[in-house]
C-alpha cells in the first residue's frame, strides 16, 4: 500500500475558543479516518493559522537594518539553498498546501454530516484562501514552483517538476476569487484573527501587486476598501504594541500569547532592548531608514531648511520618533543617550544617575550607529523574562490605502482618490484629518514620476520593521542598488570620535546625506572626510531576485531543477 501523505493536526492559537484545544494539540491522523465530525474540520482549518504558515521577512535582509558588523546571507550575496529561510518557506507552504488541499477533497464528507451549508462554504473559503496565499508565497520568492491541487502520494510527490509561475498566478487568483465569494466580512469575535473577505482581498491585491498586475491589485484594494469595515488606528505609535489587540485597521493578524507560550521570542527581544535595562542593543534601525524619514514640510532632508544633521531627529515625520529612539528622551526606564560624553544617565526607576551602557564610551559593544528601534517597544519588554506578545500583523488598513495608491499610479490613473490614500496615511501620523491641508505635508501633485518617489518612501516609513522592505526592494528592482552600498556608524574608538566629531561640534551627521530618485542615501562623502564608520558592506548578488530552491530537495528529485545562478 503506497504510504499516504500524514496530516499534522493542531489548533492554532487565538482563534475564538480555541486556546485549550492549543494545549493538547493531537499528534497525526490519517485522512482516511478523520473528517468524521464538524469539531475535526474546524480543528484541521484552525491549523492553519499558526506562525509557520505566515512568515514575515526579516529586516536583516534590507538597509533598513544592522546588526553590528555582521550581515546577513542576503547582504553578503551568499544566499544559498541550504539556508534555513530558504528550506523553512519552502517546506512550511508546501505542508500548508498539502493540509488545504485535503480538506478540499473532504468537503463532499463534510456535506455527509449535516454541516450548515455557510460554515461549510467557510471551511471552503478558508482552505481556499490559505491555499492561494502559500502559493502566492512560494511563487513570490521561488518564480516556477510545484503545484498541486490534490493529495498525492510521496512517492509521486519526489517526481514531481516545477509548473511556470505564468500558469499558476491566473489559479492563485482564482483561489482567492472564490475564497472571496465564500467567506464571511466578519466573525462574531476576533475576525482580524481568521479569513474573511476583506483578508483574501487584501491579500490578493499584495499579491497582484507584486506581480505587477496594476489593475487586478488596484480593484482588490478598492473592493477592500469599499468593505467599511476598517479603518486607520488614532495613534501610529500606539498601533504596534502588546497593549493594543484587534485594532480596527488589522486586516489579518497571528495572535501571541504568554500564557500560551506563544511569543516574540527572548532573543529578538535582547537584541532590541537597549543596555541600560539589561538587553544588547544589537539589532538597530540603519542610518538609511533615518535618512529616509522627510521633514515635516514634507521635503527630504537633502532639501528641506528644516533639517539639521546635529540634530537628525528635528523637525521630522513623527513616524521617525516614533520608529527610531530620539536621543535624550526617555525609553524603558532611561534616558537614551549614545553621547561620548554621557558617561551616566537618569535611571527613573530609581531617581537617581547610573552608568550609561548605551554609549561606547562605557560600553564596547553598544549600538554601533547610535540607533535603537523604538516601534512597538514599551515597559512590557522588560516583563516575563522579557518575553513580549504583540499581535504578529501580516496585513492591515494602512497597505490596502497605499496599495491602491501605488497601482493607480503605475497604471498613470491618478485623480483625487490616489492622494486621499497617500493623505488618509500620512495625516494619521500626525494625529489630524486628511483633509485638512495645512496641518500637515498633504501630496498634491499629481505627475506619475513625483508620486512614484513619493509612494515608495512613504511605504518605507510607514512599514519600517514590518517584514515589507525586503519584497519592495525586489519588485522595484532597486535591491541591487539598495543593497550594495555600506552600513555606516560613528567613528571608534571614541578618542577618534572626539577629535574629529564631538570637539568640532559635528554630532550626531557631520553633513546631510544626499537622496537619489530613489530614496537611496548616499553618505559617501562623509566616509572619504574620515569622518563616520562603514560597519559592514552589502553584497547583494542579482540571482537573489529569485530564491534558490532548497539544495535537498533538488538531490531528491531529478525533475526539480534549480533556479539560475545557484
């Protein structure tokens, strides 16, 4: 008897009541022999919202990040098949797909057992839907992949070829059409944590966009838009924090949970949590991102009189302080000063001056640039064994608004429903109502060029630490620009800073960065002056563009064949 591909059968965290099912997950089944009940379908569609199946790139793959002096795969141009990001995308989806595919085949089961025709309709619509996003994944990164719409067996699985990516992306959209068609607006509880019409026509729309298909992702999002069912959250800084559950502007979100054991992780915590409350400080925001962040005339700090490179903090998009640790304000406890000469700062935990091991002066491994990341980050880090649980968003309102935005442009259909997109976004960040001009930098023109620039760094800004850079990157094929160029920081050791920095009153830039047309910072002149640091160097390598496909499952099977330049 050939052997049966097993399914893994758990309940995933968040989803209504289902926490105890979390607990005491089951182990295997069988197809054959499950799907006997309603409660077994809706555990088995239940599974598939669990972190691995809604991967989020990482920014150490983009120059919105450092890690010290270290890049990495992705930056060093050594990206390979054998990559742990590599064989986990592939593997996870691929399970994903495999789960979706079976219940699909259940659902004249299902229908057997007296199941309301809307719930079966939903259990439909959500296998549908996770189906069409694992798929819009792998195709997004791999290009050509494997594709299945019914259980095979192993054996006929390891012979399987690669289909073109331009016959799956046209069943990726059908998919999500009918997942669309099936699936509710809303739950009666927690609908942000579980598919519905507005997620799979959120999610479609990221996907058309990324494959350049302007007008299938532009009436996605407006068809989402059109939902009145979400809306931006007040406050920007608030949005990202563990405090704030099921905002109305998220669209589709992974819930975590400490009591559940489901959490951000110690190590990504340490690494953002600066040294003074005892974390490391290791993970920082670039001095790229920094540039990135306009004036608050709305002009790039290579043209705005409002931008002071001494004070870089000045006069910005509140999105920058709210993103990015200002210095000489108080984060986690501390005032936050990486200064030379700040040897002690004010602990206002106890009232009273302590070292400061945020600054190189005491600290040899402190932030290499001066920079921490502020998003999301507040006094519950330092709780739990500084485990955190945020909600992990995959979408939410803010990219439906630009998507829109940015399809209109490309398909050179502006009119006054493109700039209230961009504006809705920008006019949030700082705390007014779109329409009313004058309390902020609100877009105005309308030239397809202007708005193309304006549209990119906006989307920078607004989803900085988010896992989106990276894919933008690649799909305005700029990566190659983006990311051959150095990760900069201040001179070391501090004598060195003192004399040629601090003593001529140069701190924190000695000189503005220049923007190109692409947002992209050129610092150069500052590094041929002897007066900032590369920490590392970028070598993005253009066979990227695409993933490998995972080294051993080529060697399995003869009639997978590698992606060029690997």
């Amino acid at each position: 008897m050939k052997r049966k591909l097993m399914i893994l059968l758990g309940c995933c965290l968040g989803l209504n009541s289902c926490y105890e099912l979390d607990l005491n997950p089951l182990s295997q089944a069988s197809s054959e022999n499950w799907y006997s009940s309603e409660t077994e379908i809706e555990m088995s569609v239940k599974d598939f919202y669990r972190n691995d199946f809604w991967p989020l790139d990482n920014e150490d793959k983009t120059d919105d990040f450092i890690y010290r002096e270290t890049p990495s795969e992705i930056l060093k141009g050594t990206f390979n098949g054998q990559d742990g990001d590599v064989t986990t995308l592939w593997s996870n989806q691929y399970k994903s797909i495999g789960r979706a595919n079976t219940i699909l085949a259940n659902m004249d089961k299902a229908a057997s057992m007296g199941i309301s025709e809307a719930k079966l309709k939903q259990y439909e619509g959500e296998a549908l839907f996770q189906r069409a996003s694992c798929y819009a994944r792998l195709v997004t990164y791999f290009g050509d992949v494997i594709y299945l719409t019914e259980v095979v067996d192993i054996e006929e699985a390891f012979t399987l070829g690669r289909t073109p990516k331009s016959e799956i992306i046209p069943k990726i959209y059908e998919d999500y059409d009918k997942a669309i068609e099936n699936l509710p607006e809303k739950y009666s509880a927690l609908s942000s944590q579980r598919a519905t019409k507005g997620a799979a026509l959120a999610l479609k729309a990221r996907f058309a966009l990324y494959m350049g298909d302007w007008e299938i992702a532009a009436d996605a999002a407006k068809r989402c838009m059109d939902l009145g069912l979400y809306k931006l959250h007040p406050d920007y800084a608030e949005l990202f924090k563990a405090t704030t559950r099921n905002s109305e502007e998220a669209i589709f979100l992974l819930p975590r949970s400490i009591e559940y054991k489901v959490t951000l992780g110690n190590w990504t915590v340490m690494n953002e949590v600066s040294r003074n409350p005892g974390g490391w400080g290791a993970f920082t925001p670039s001095w790229d991102l920094l540039a990135a962040y306009e004036c608050t005339d709305g002009l790039p700090v290579d043209e705005s009189p409002l931008f002071d490179p001494h004070n870089p903090f000045k006069n910005r998009d509140p999105r920058c302080t709210a993103t990015i640790v200002e210095f000489g304000t108080r984060h986690l406890g501390f005032d936050y000063n990486p200064h030379p000469d700040a040897v002690e700062v004010m602990n206002y935990n106890t009232g009273k001056m302590q070292k400061n091991n945020d600054a190189r002066v005491n600290a040899q491994f402190a932030s290499f640039n001066g920079l921490l990341w502020k998003k999301g980050i507040d006094e519950t880090w330092l709780e739990n064994g500084k485990d955190v649980d945020p909600d992990k968003i995959i979408i939410r309102y803010a990219d439906v608004l630009l998507m829109y935005a940015e399809a209109k442009i490309e398909l050179n259909q502006i009119d006054q429903s493109v700039l209230d997109a961009i504006n809705r976004v920008r006019a949030r960040a700082y705390g007014v109502d779109y329409t009313n001009i004058s309390a902020y930098p609100a877009i105005t023109t309308t030239s397809q060029q202007k708005l193309r620039t304006i549209i990119r760094n906006e989307r920078r800004v607004e989803f900085a630490k988010e896992g989106l850079r990276y894919m933008d990157l690649v799909r305005w094929k700029i990566a190659g620009k983006a990311l051959t160029r150095s990760n900069y920081g201040m001179l070391y050791p501090v004598s060195l800073l003192r004399e040629k920095i601090i003593d001529k009153g140069l701190w924190f830039w000695p000189d503005v960065p220049q923007i190109d047309e692409d947002g992209i910072p050129d610092f150069s002149a500052m590094e041929k002056a002897g007066l900032i640091a590369p920490m590392s160097q970028r070598m993005w390598n253009d066979r990227q563009y695409l993933w490998p496909i995972p080294t051993k499952e080529v060697l399995i099977n003869e009639n997978l064949k590698q992606n060029p330049g690997y």
